[in-house]
C-alpha cells in the first residue's frame, strides 16, 4: 500500500511538472509571439517616420519638351520606385505647363528632383476669396449685407437705371463698345449668377467644367456674380445696374475656383483655373483672390511666378486684388511682375483704408461702396 501512494504521488508530481512546463512552454510561445508582434510594429512605425503615409502635394515642373506622365505609376517608374512600397497619387497635370501636381513622400520627391528631366519641385501653396469690405468688416455674405445698405455712391437715370460712381470715374461711357465682341473675359471667382436679369446669358457667356469647387454657373457667395456685374452689368434695361462694359456684347468665360464660402484652395488649381481661361480664348483674366505674405506663410512661388509669366508671354493681361488687409504686406499672385495689382480707392479718389499699400500696386480702381449685381435677381 505504501509502495502503491508513494507510485500515484509520485504520478501526481510528475502530472503536475508536465502540466507547469507545459505552461510555461505556451507563456515562451505566446511571449516570442508578443515580441515578434511588437517588433513588427516599431518596424512599421519607423517606416512612417521616413515617409510612408506622410504625403505632401507637390507641383513638379519639368524641362520643355518632355512628355508628361499620365499616371502615378509613370511618374514614378522614373526614378524606380513601386506605388505600393511608398505610395502616391496623381492629382491632375497641365501639359501645356510642363507641370504636375501630385501628391508624394519626400524620399520619391528627392529622386525626382535629382532628375535631369526636372526642373524642380516645390511644395503646393494655398489662396483664398479676398473677402469684400463693408463698414470696416470682412463680409461673407454679399448678398445679404448689400440687401442692408441704402443706395447710394452713384446716380439714377430716368429709367430708373443706377449707375454706379465708378462707371464714371473711369469714364466708361466715353469709350465706345463696338469692338467688345472680339474679346473675352475669363473671371476666375466664386461662379456667375447666368440667369440674372441684369447680367449677359449664355450667348456670350460660358465656362468650364467643374474643377473642384462646383458648376460655374452657380454662385451661392455672390462674389463672382458682383464682379461680372461690374465688368458687364446690362445698361438700358430700365433696371439694376451699368458695368463698364454695358451692351451684352462682351465675351465673358467663368471658371469656379472658389467654393461658395470662398474657403481656401491650392495654389496650382488657381493656375489650372488660368489655363482654362487660356484654352477658351481669353484676352484678360481677372482673379480676386490670393495670399498675403507673413510669418509662416510663403508668398512667391515659382510655379506660379512661371506660369502667370507665361500667360502674359502669350498675350493674356492678368489682373489681380492688390489685398484688404490694409498693410504693406505683399498679397500673390497680385505682386507678381506679370499681374496688374489693383488697388481701391473710394468716391473721394481717397486710397481704401483697407486696400494694400506697396510698390507692387500698379493700378487703382474704385473699390469702395460700389453697388453691382448679386446672385438672384439682386
């Protein structure tokens, strides 16, 4: 019997010994498992550190005469590396330009820039709607603050037609509009209110496909609406207002590159925005928005500074907001050589106390208290 316990204790030890090494062995496994895990994990993580997932945009211009790549895969099959290893995307390119944006890590964007092909790469840059001013305040709702004011700044004719007092002051109506037919127009804003009593129709305006921020011939912020009343606001019609060019003759072409809060876009869709207007046959171009420059934000560009350059080169006249930031701070793409900046000033001919003061402005131009048409009939 002794002999018998001391056998089944001696089972029960060994049974329990196998069981806790057994344990154990499982506890080595699972900790190898833990540790291979969490290498993987710092591996990974060192990764995103050197780039992956960490993609700028990027506009990559490059030297003439070489053929743009039309895919991501393209591009980056020039210096070697695998779309899955790093990643990257092709936002859209102008091969007019020489240019692409896309959006890339910063070890791809070396080896492009090695490149001989490549003339260089810069990081993307933002602009914005040029808010207009009223009382001192940056408006947003133009339609609404204009519905608020008493009409004033101008004069009525019999037909009950205002004319605003900058139609004189740059005296419009001294200017014949017979020839305004063979010109265009191209407005790059927040879109055009096309179906606006006072304004030119679709036989001489038009647009360009949505670009990003919507149909141009919508316009909920009403900017672009004001602004294509004050080049061409329909005269003679016993109503509204009288733009500078009043017989509904002018050519006017509207590319949306705003949204309707007039919220910041990229700097390179404002240059493709340009080039729609240099492929539909513009003659001026009107922009009014930008950027001022300023602690952590970067004025000029090369990209843009080339681009606009070329525009101008070509026979295009550019002509930009100057700012309404009230400083001397350079506002782009207004103080690029190859834009007029234009200033404002007030019925008085006094300098806006919002408008910019530097040797980048060129022009001045009414711009205070001037009445013109907004989106739905007002």
């Amino acid at each position: 019997r002794m002999l018998a316990f001391v056998s089944q204790q001696r089972w029960r030890t060994s049974h329990k010994l196998h069981a806790l090494l057994k344990k154990k062995l499982n506890l080595m496994r699972l900790t190898k498992i833990l540790l291979l895990a969490a290498g993987l994990f710092a591996v990974a993580c060192a990764q995103e550190d050197n780039g992956v997932g960490d993609l700028k945009r990027l506009v990559v211009r490059f030297i003439s005469n070489v053929p743009i790549p039309d895919s991501i895969e393209t591009l980056l099959a020039l210096v070697g590396v695998d779309l899955d290893q790093l990643g990257g995307e092709l936002v859209f390119s102008i091969p007019d330009l020489s240019m692409l944006v896309a959006l890339l890590p910063a070890s791809t964007a070396k080896l492009l820039g090695d490149l001989p092909i490549v003339k260089y790469i810069e990081e993307d840059t933002l602009m914005q709607l040029i808010q207009p001013i009223i009382g001192g305040t940056a408006v947003t709702d133009l339609a609404a603050a204009s519905a608020e004011g008493d009409v004033d700044g101008g004069r009525f004719v019999d037909d009950g037609e205002f004319i605003p007092y900058g139609i004189d002051m740059v005296q419009a109506m001294d200017v014949s509009d017979a020839n305004v037919a063979s010109r265009k127009v191209c407005i790059i804003d927040t879109g055009f209110d096309v179906t606006h009593f006072d304004l030119p129709g679709n036989d001489v305006v038009s647009g360009a496909d949505d670009i990003g921020a919507g149909q141009w011939f919508e316009d909920g912020n009403s900017h672009g609406t004001h602004v294509g009343g004050i080049i061409a606001a329909v005269g003679g019609n016993a109503g509204g207002v009288v733009g500078v060019v009043s017989n509904a003759r002018l050519n006017l072409f509207i590319v949306k590159y705003l949204d309707d809060e007039g919220s910041s876009t990229f700097g390179s869709t404002a240059i493709a925005a340009a080039q729609e207007c240099v492929n539909a046959g513009a003659n001026v171009i009107s922009m009014s928005f930008g950027r001022t420059e300023g602690p952590g934000v970067q004025g000029f560009t090369q990209f843009e500074n080339d681009a606009f350059q070329q525009f101008y080169d070509n026979g295009i006249l550019l002509v930009a907001a100057a700012g309404n930031d009230g400083t001397t701070e350079f506002n782009w793409p207004a103080s690029y050589d190859s834009v007029i900046s234009v200033g404002a000033i007030d019925e008085s001919k006094s300098i806006a106390s919002f408008s910019q003061r530097n040797s980048g402005v060129e022009l001045v131009a009414p711009g205070v208290g001037v009445w013109s048409t907004v989106s739905n009939d007002s």
